[in-house]
C-alpha cells in the first residue's frame, strides 16, 4: 500500500502527460505531492523527513519548470532526490558512524555486521547511479520516452534491485536459521 502512496505523484503524472503536455503533468504532480504531504500529516500526525525532502524538491524543481517555462527542472527533479538520498547515506554512514539501513530496518531483521555494510553501500551505488541513468535518458531520448522511464523504467529498476537485495539478504537470513 506504502509504495502505491510513494508512487502517486509519479502516476498522476504521467496521466497528465499522456492527456495534456509537461507544464500540465508538472502542476498535477505538485498539487498531489503537496496533497501526499498534507495527507500524511492528516493521518500520522508527522511526515517523514523523506517525504519533506521529496515534496520540497518536487515544489521548488516544478515551480521552477511552470515559472521559466523550462521542462529540463522537472527532468532534474529525481537526479536530485536520488543523489539527496545517495548523499544521506554516506553522510550518516561516514560522518555520523551509524548504518542508515541498519538503522530503518534494525528493529525488523538481525544481521550481522558485513550485510549491513553491503546493503547500505549497495543502495548508495543504486541511487547515485539512478541519478545518472535519469540524466542519461533526459537528455539522450525524447520527452515521451523520459516520461515513460520515469514511470515504468524506474520502477522496474527499483523493484529488480529490491529483489536481488532480498536474495543476497536471504542468504544471511538463512545462516540465522541454523
């Protein structure tokens, strides 16, 4: 349910794309990222910092793509939060000593030590290179074929690399076990 939450904005733009132009689709996805926002807060009572971080950049890349009439922010848009998340990684990992993986999912599974340090390092590579990837396919394919990227390409990446992580994660899960 969480990840058809996440995906909302995303699917409500590209409807609007397929149906209007990107200044359309970018205004939806504004709308309905600070409607995701407010909604979460209405609910919960508090939004993650993920989440705030995700909606401020759809609002200040968006703005900036309706304002100059330029689609190459809203392009942008997850190169930064992708790269922002990237960056959060090796701070806390780095800066701060702790393992952010570890840290969300610490309470849900018992690792040792070098799977959480692969995991982490293996989602910092992820986003810094989904960063890329989206850049890439800005700029090197048509606007349809960004627009499409964004929705399937994207999640399909996020989805497959998901799953490879659960294989390598079962693997020490399985250790566990005997």
């Amino acid at each position: 349910m969480k990840i058809l939450f996440d995906l909302f904005p995303v699917l409500l733009f590209f409807i609007a794309y397929k149906f209007a132009d990107i200044y359309v689709a970018t205004g939806v996805a504004v709308a309905a990222t600070v409607l995701q926002l407010a909604w979460a807060y209405f609910i919960h009572r508090k939004v993650e910092p993920m989440m705030w971080f995700s909606a401020v950049v759809v609002v200040i890349f968006g703005t900036l793509t309706l304002v100059l009439h330029d689609p190459t922010f809203i392009k942008w848009k997850p190169t930064i939060i992708y790269w922002g998340m990237a960056i959060a990684m090796i701070v806390t990992q780095w800066g701060f000593r702790r393992n952010p993986m570890q840290a969300i999912f610490g309470s849900q599974l018992e690792l040792p030590e070098e799977a959480w340090s692969k995991l982490n390092y293996s989602w910092m590579a992820f986003f810094a290179a989904m960063g890329v990837i989206n850049i890439a396919v800005a700029y090197r394919f048509s606007e349809q074929t960004w627009v499409n990227f964004k929705l399937f390409g994207g999640t399909g990446l996020m989805l497959v690399f998901v799953v490879v992580q659960s294989l390598m994660l079962s693997r020490y899960l399985d250790e566990e076990k005997k």
